[in-house]
C-alpha cells in the first residue's frame, strides 16, 4: 500500500464523517423545527380558545351571580397571554386551572347551562379543548423525537457540536391528576 492509497483512505473516511455530522444536524433541524412547529400549533388553539372567553364571560355575568373576580382573573390571564405570546408552559398550566375552575362552578348555574347561547359557545370551546389535546400530544410526541435524536449515538455528538438543547415535555402538574372537589 502506497501513501496514495492511505491519502485516499483517510480523506474517504473524512467525507463520511461529513456526510454523517450533515445528516444529522439536518435531521436535528427538521426535528428542532417540527417542535416549533407544534409548540406554534398549540399557540394557536390558545388563542382561539381565549378569543371565544369574553363571549362565555359575557354570557355567564349575563345569567349568574357569579364573583367577579374569577372572571376578572380569567379576563386578565386572557390579555396577558394576548400580549405576552411567549408563555412558558407554567404560565399556561396556570391559565388552564383558572378556566377548570371557571367551567366546574359555571355548572353549578342550571339556568346558564339551559341557555342556547351558553351551550354554542361552550359547544365551541369543548371542540377548541380537543384541539388543544390533540396539539399538545402532537407537541410532546414532536419533543420526545426530538430529544431522542439528541441524546442517542452517533447523533448526540453532532448535537453536542452544534449546541442543540432538549426541548421541555408538556406536562400536568400532579395536582391535575387529582379529582376536582368544588366548594360553592
């Protein structure tokens, strides 16, 4: 074997290498954009879901005596989020707790829930909440591929190169995996 045959070698192995590291950051991409993608998907039901709140909010202040003050939380929690399009998956989660206690007390009312009104919007706001489900699985199925790629061999060490990060898992908190206890 002749310093040729070595030279070609060497630089044969070299551009495997680099086709392997291209591979892999492209693969790292397409999965670190499909996250964004089902992280904007859930961004998305959000908004929906908090555009239709000030038609349920007008309707139950209409029909109930309800305190104000969950439903000025729950307007409030609404316009920040409007502004504030970048929430962490907390601040979500907290926005989600306000409007599950909303919904538990607004069906304590049988004459709101008798309201055709109230039944459309709320009709509307159930299909927005399948949504939302549905795009927060997609989410965390999306991040669980993702981080997957990023901590197996060999892609792990090309993510190491080039400063990808896990993405955060989508989760309920514990005290959402409890029953809901009402007190009215």
């Amino acid at each position: 074997m002749n310093i040729m045959d070595i030279v070609y070698i060497i630089l044969a192995v070299l551009l495997i290498i680099i086709i392997l590291i291209l591979v892999k950051y492209n693969q790292l991409i397409r999965l670190q954009n499909g996250v964004k993608n089902a992280k904007a998907n859930i961004d998305t039901c959000l908004s929906k879901r908090f555009d239709l709140i000030p038609n349920i909010v007008e309707c139950v202040k209409s029909y109930s005596k309800y305190e104000g003050e969950t439903l000025d939380d729950i307007v409030s929690l609404r316009n920040n989020y409007l502004h504030n399009k970048d929430l962490n998956i907390k601040q979500v989660e907290q926005m989600n707790d306000k409007l599950s206690h909303f919904f538990a007390t607004v069906e304590s009312y049988p004459d709101l829930k008798a309201n055709t009104q109230y039944n459309n919007l709320h009709q509307e706001l159930s299909r927005i909440e399948d949504e939302l489900k549905n795009a927060r699985i997609a989410y965390n199925s999306d991040v669980t591929r993702y981080n997957t790629l990023i901590e197996t061999v060999p892609s792990n060490i090309v993510a190491s190169m080039f400063a990808f990060k896990k993405a955060e898992l989508f989760q309920a908190e514990n005290h959402k995996k409890d029953d809901i206890h009402i007190n009215l």
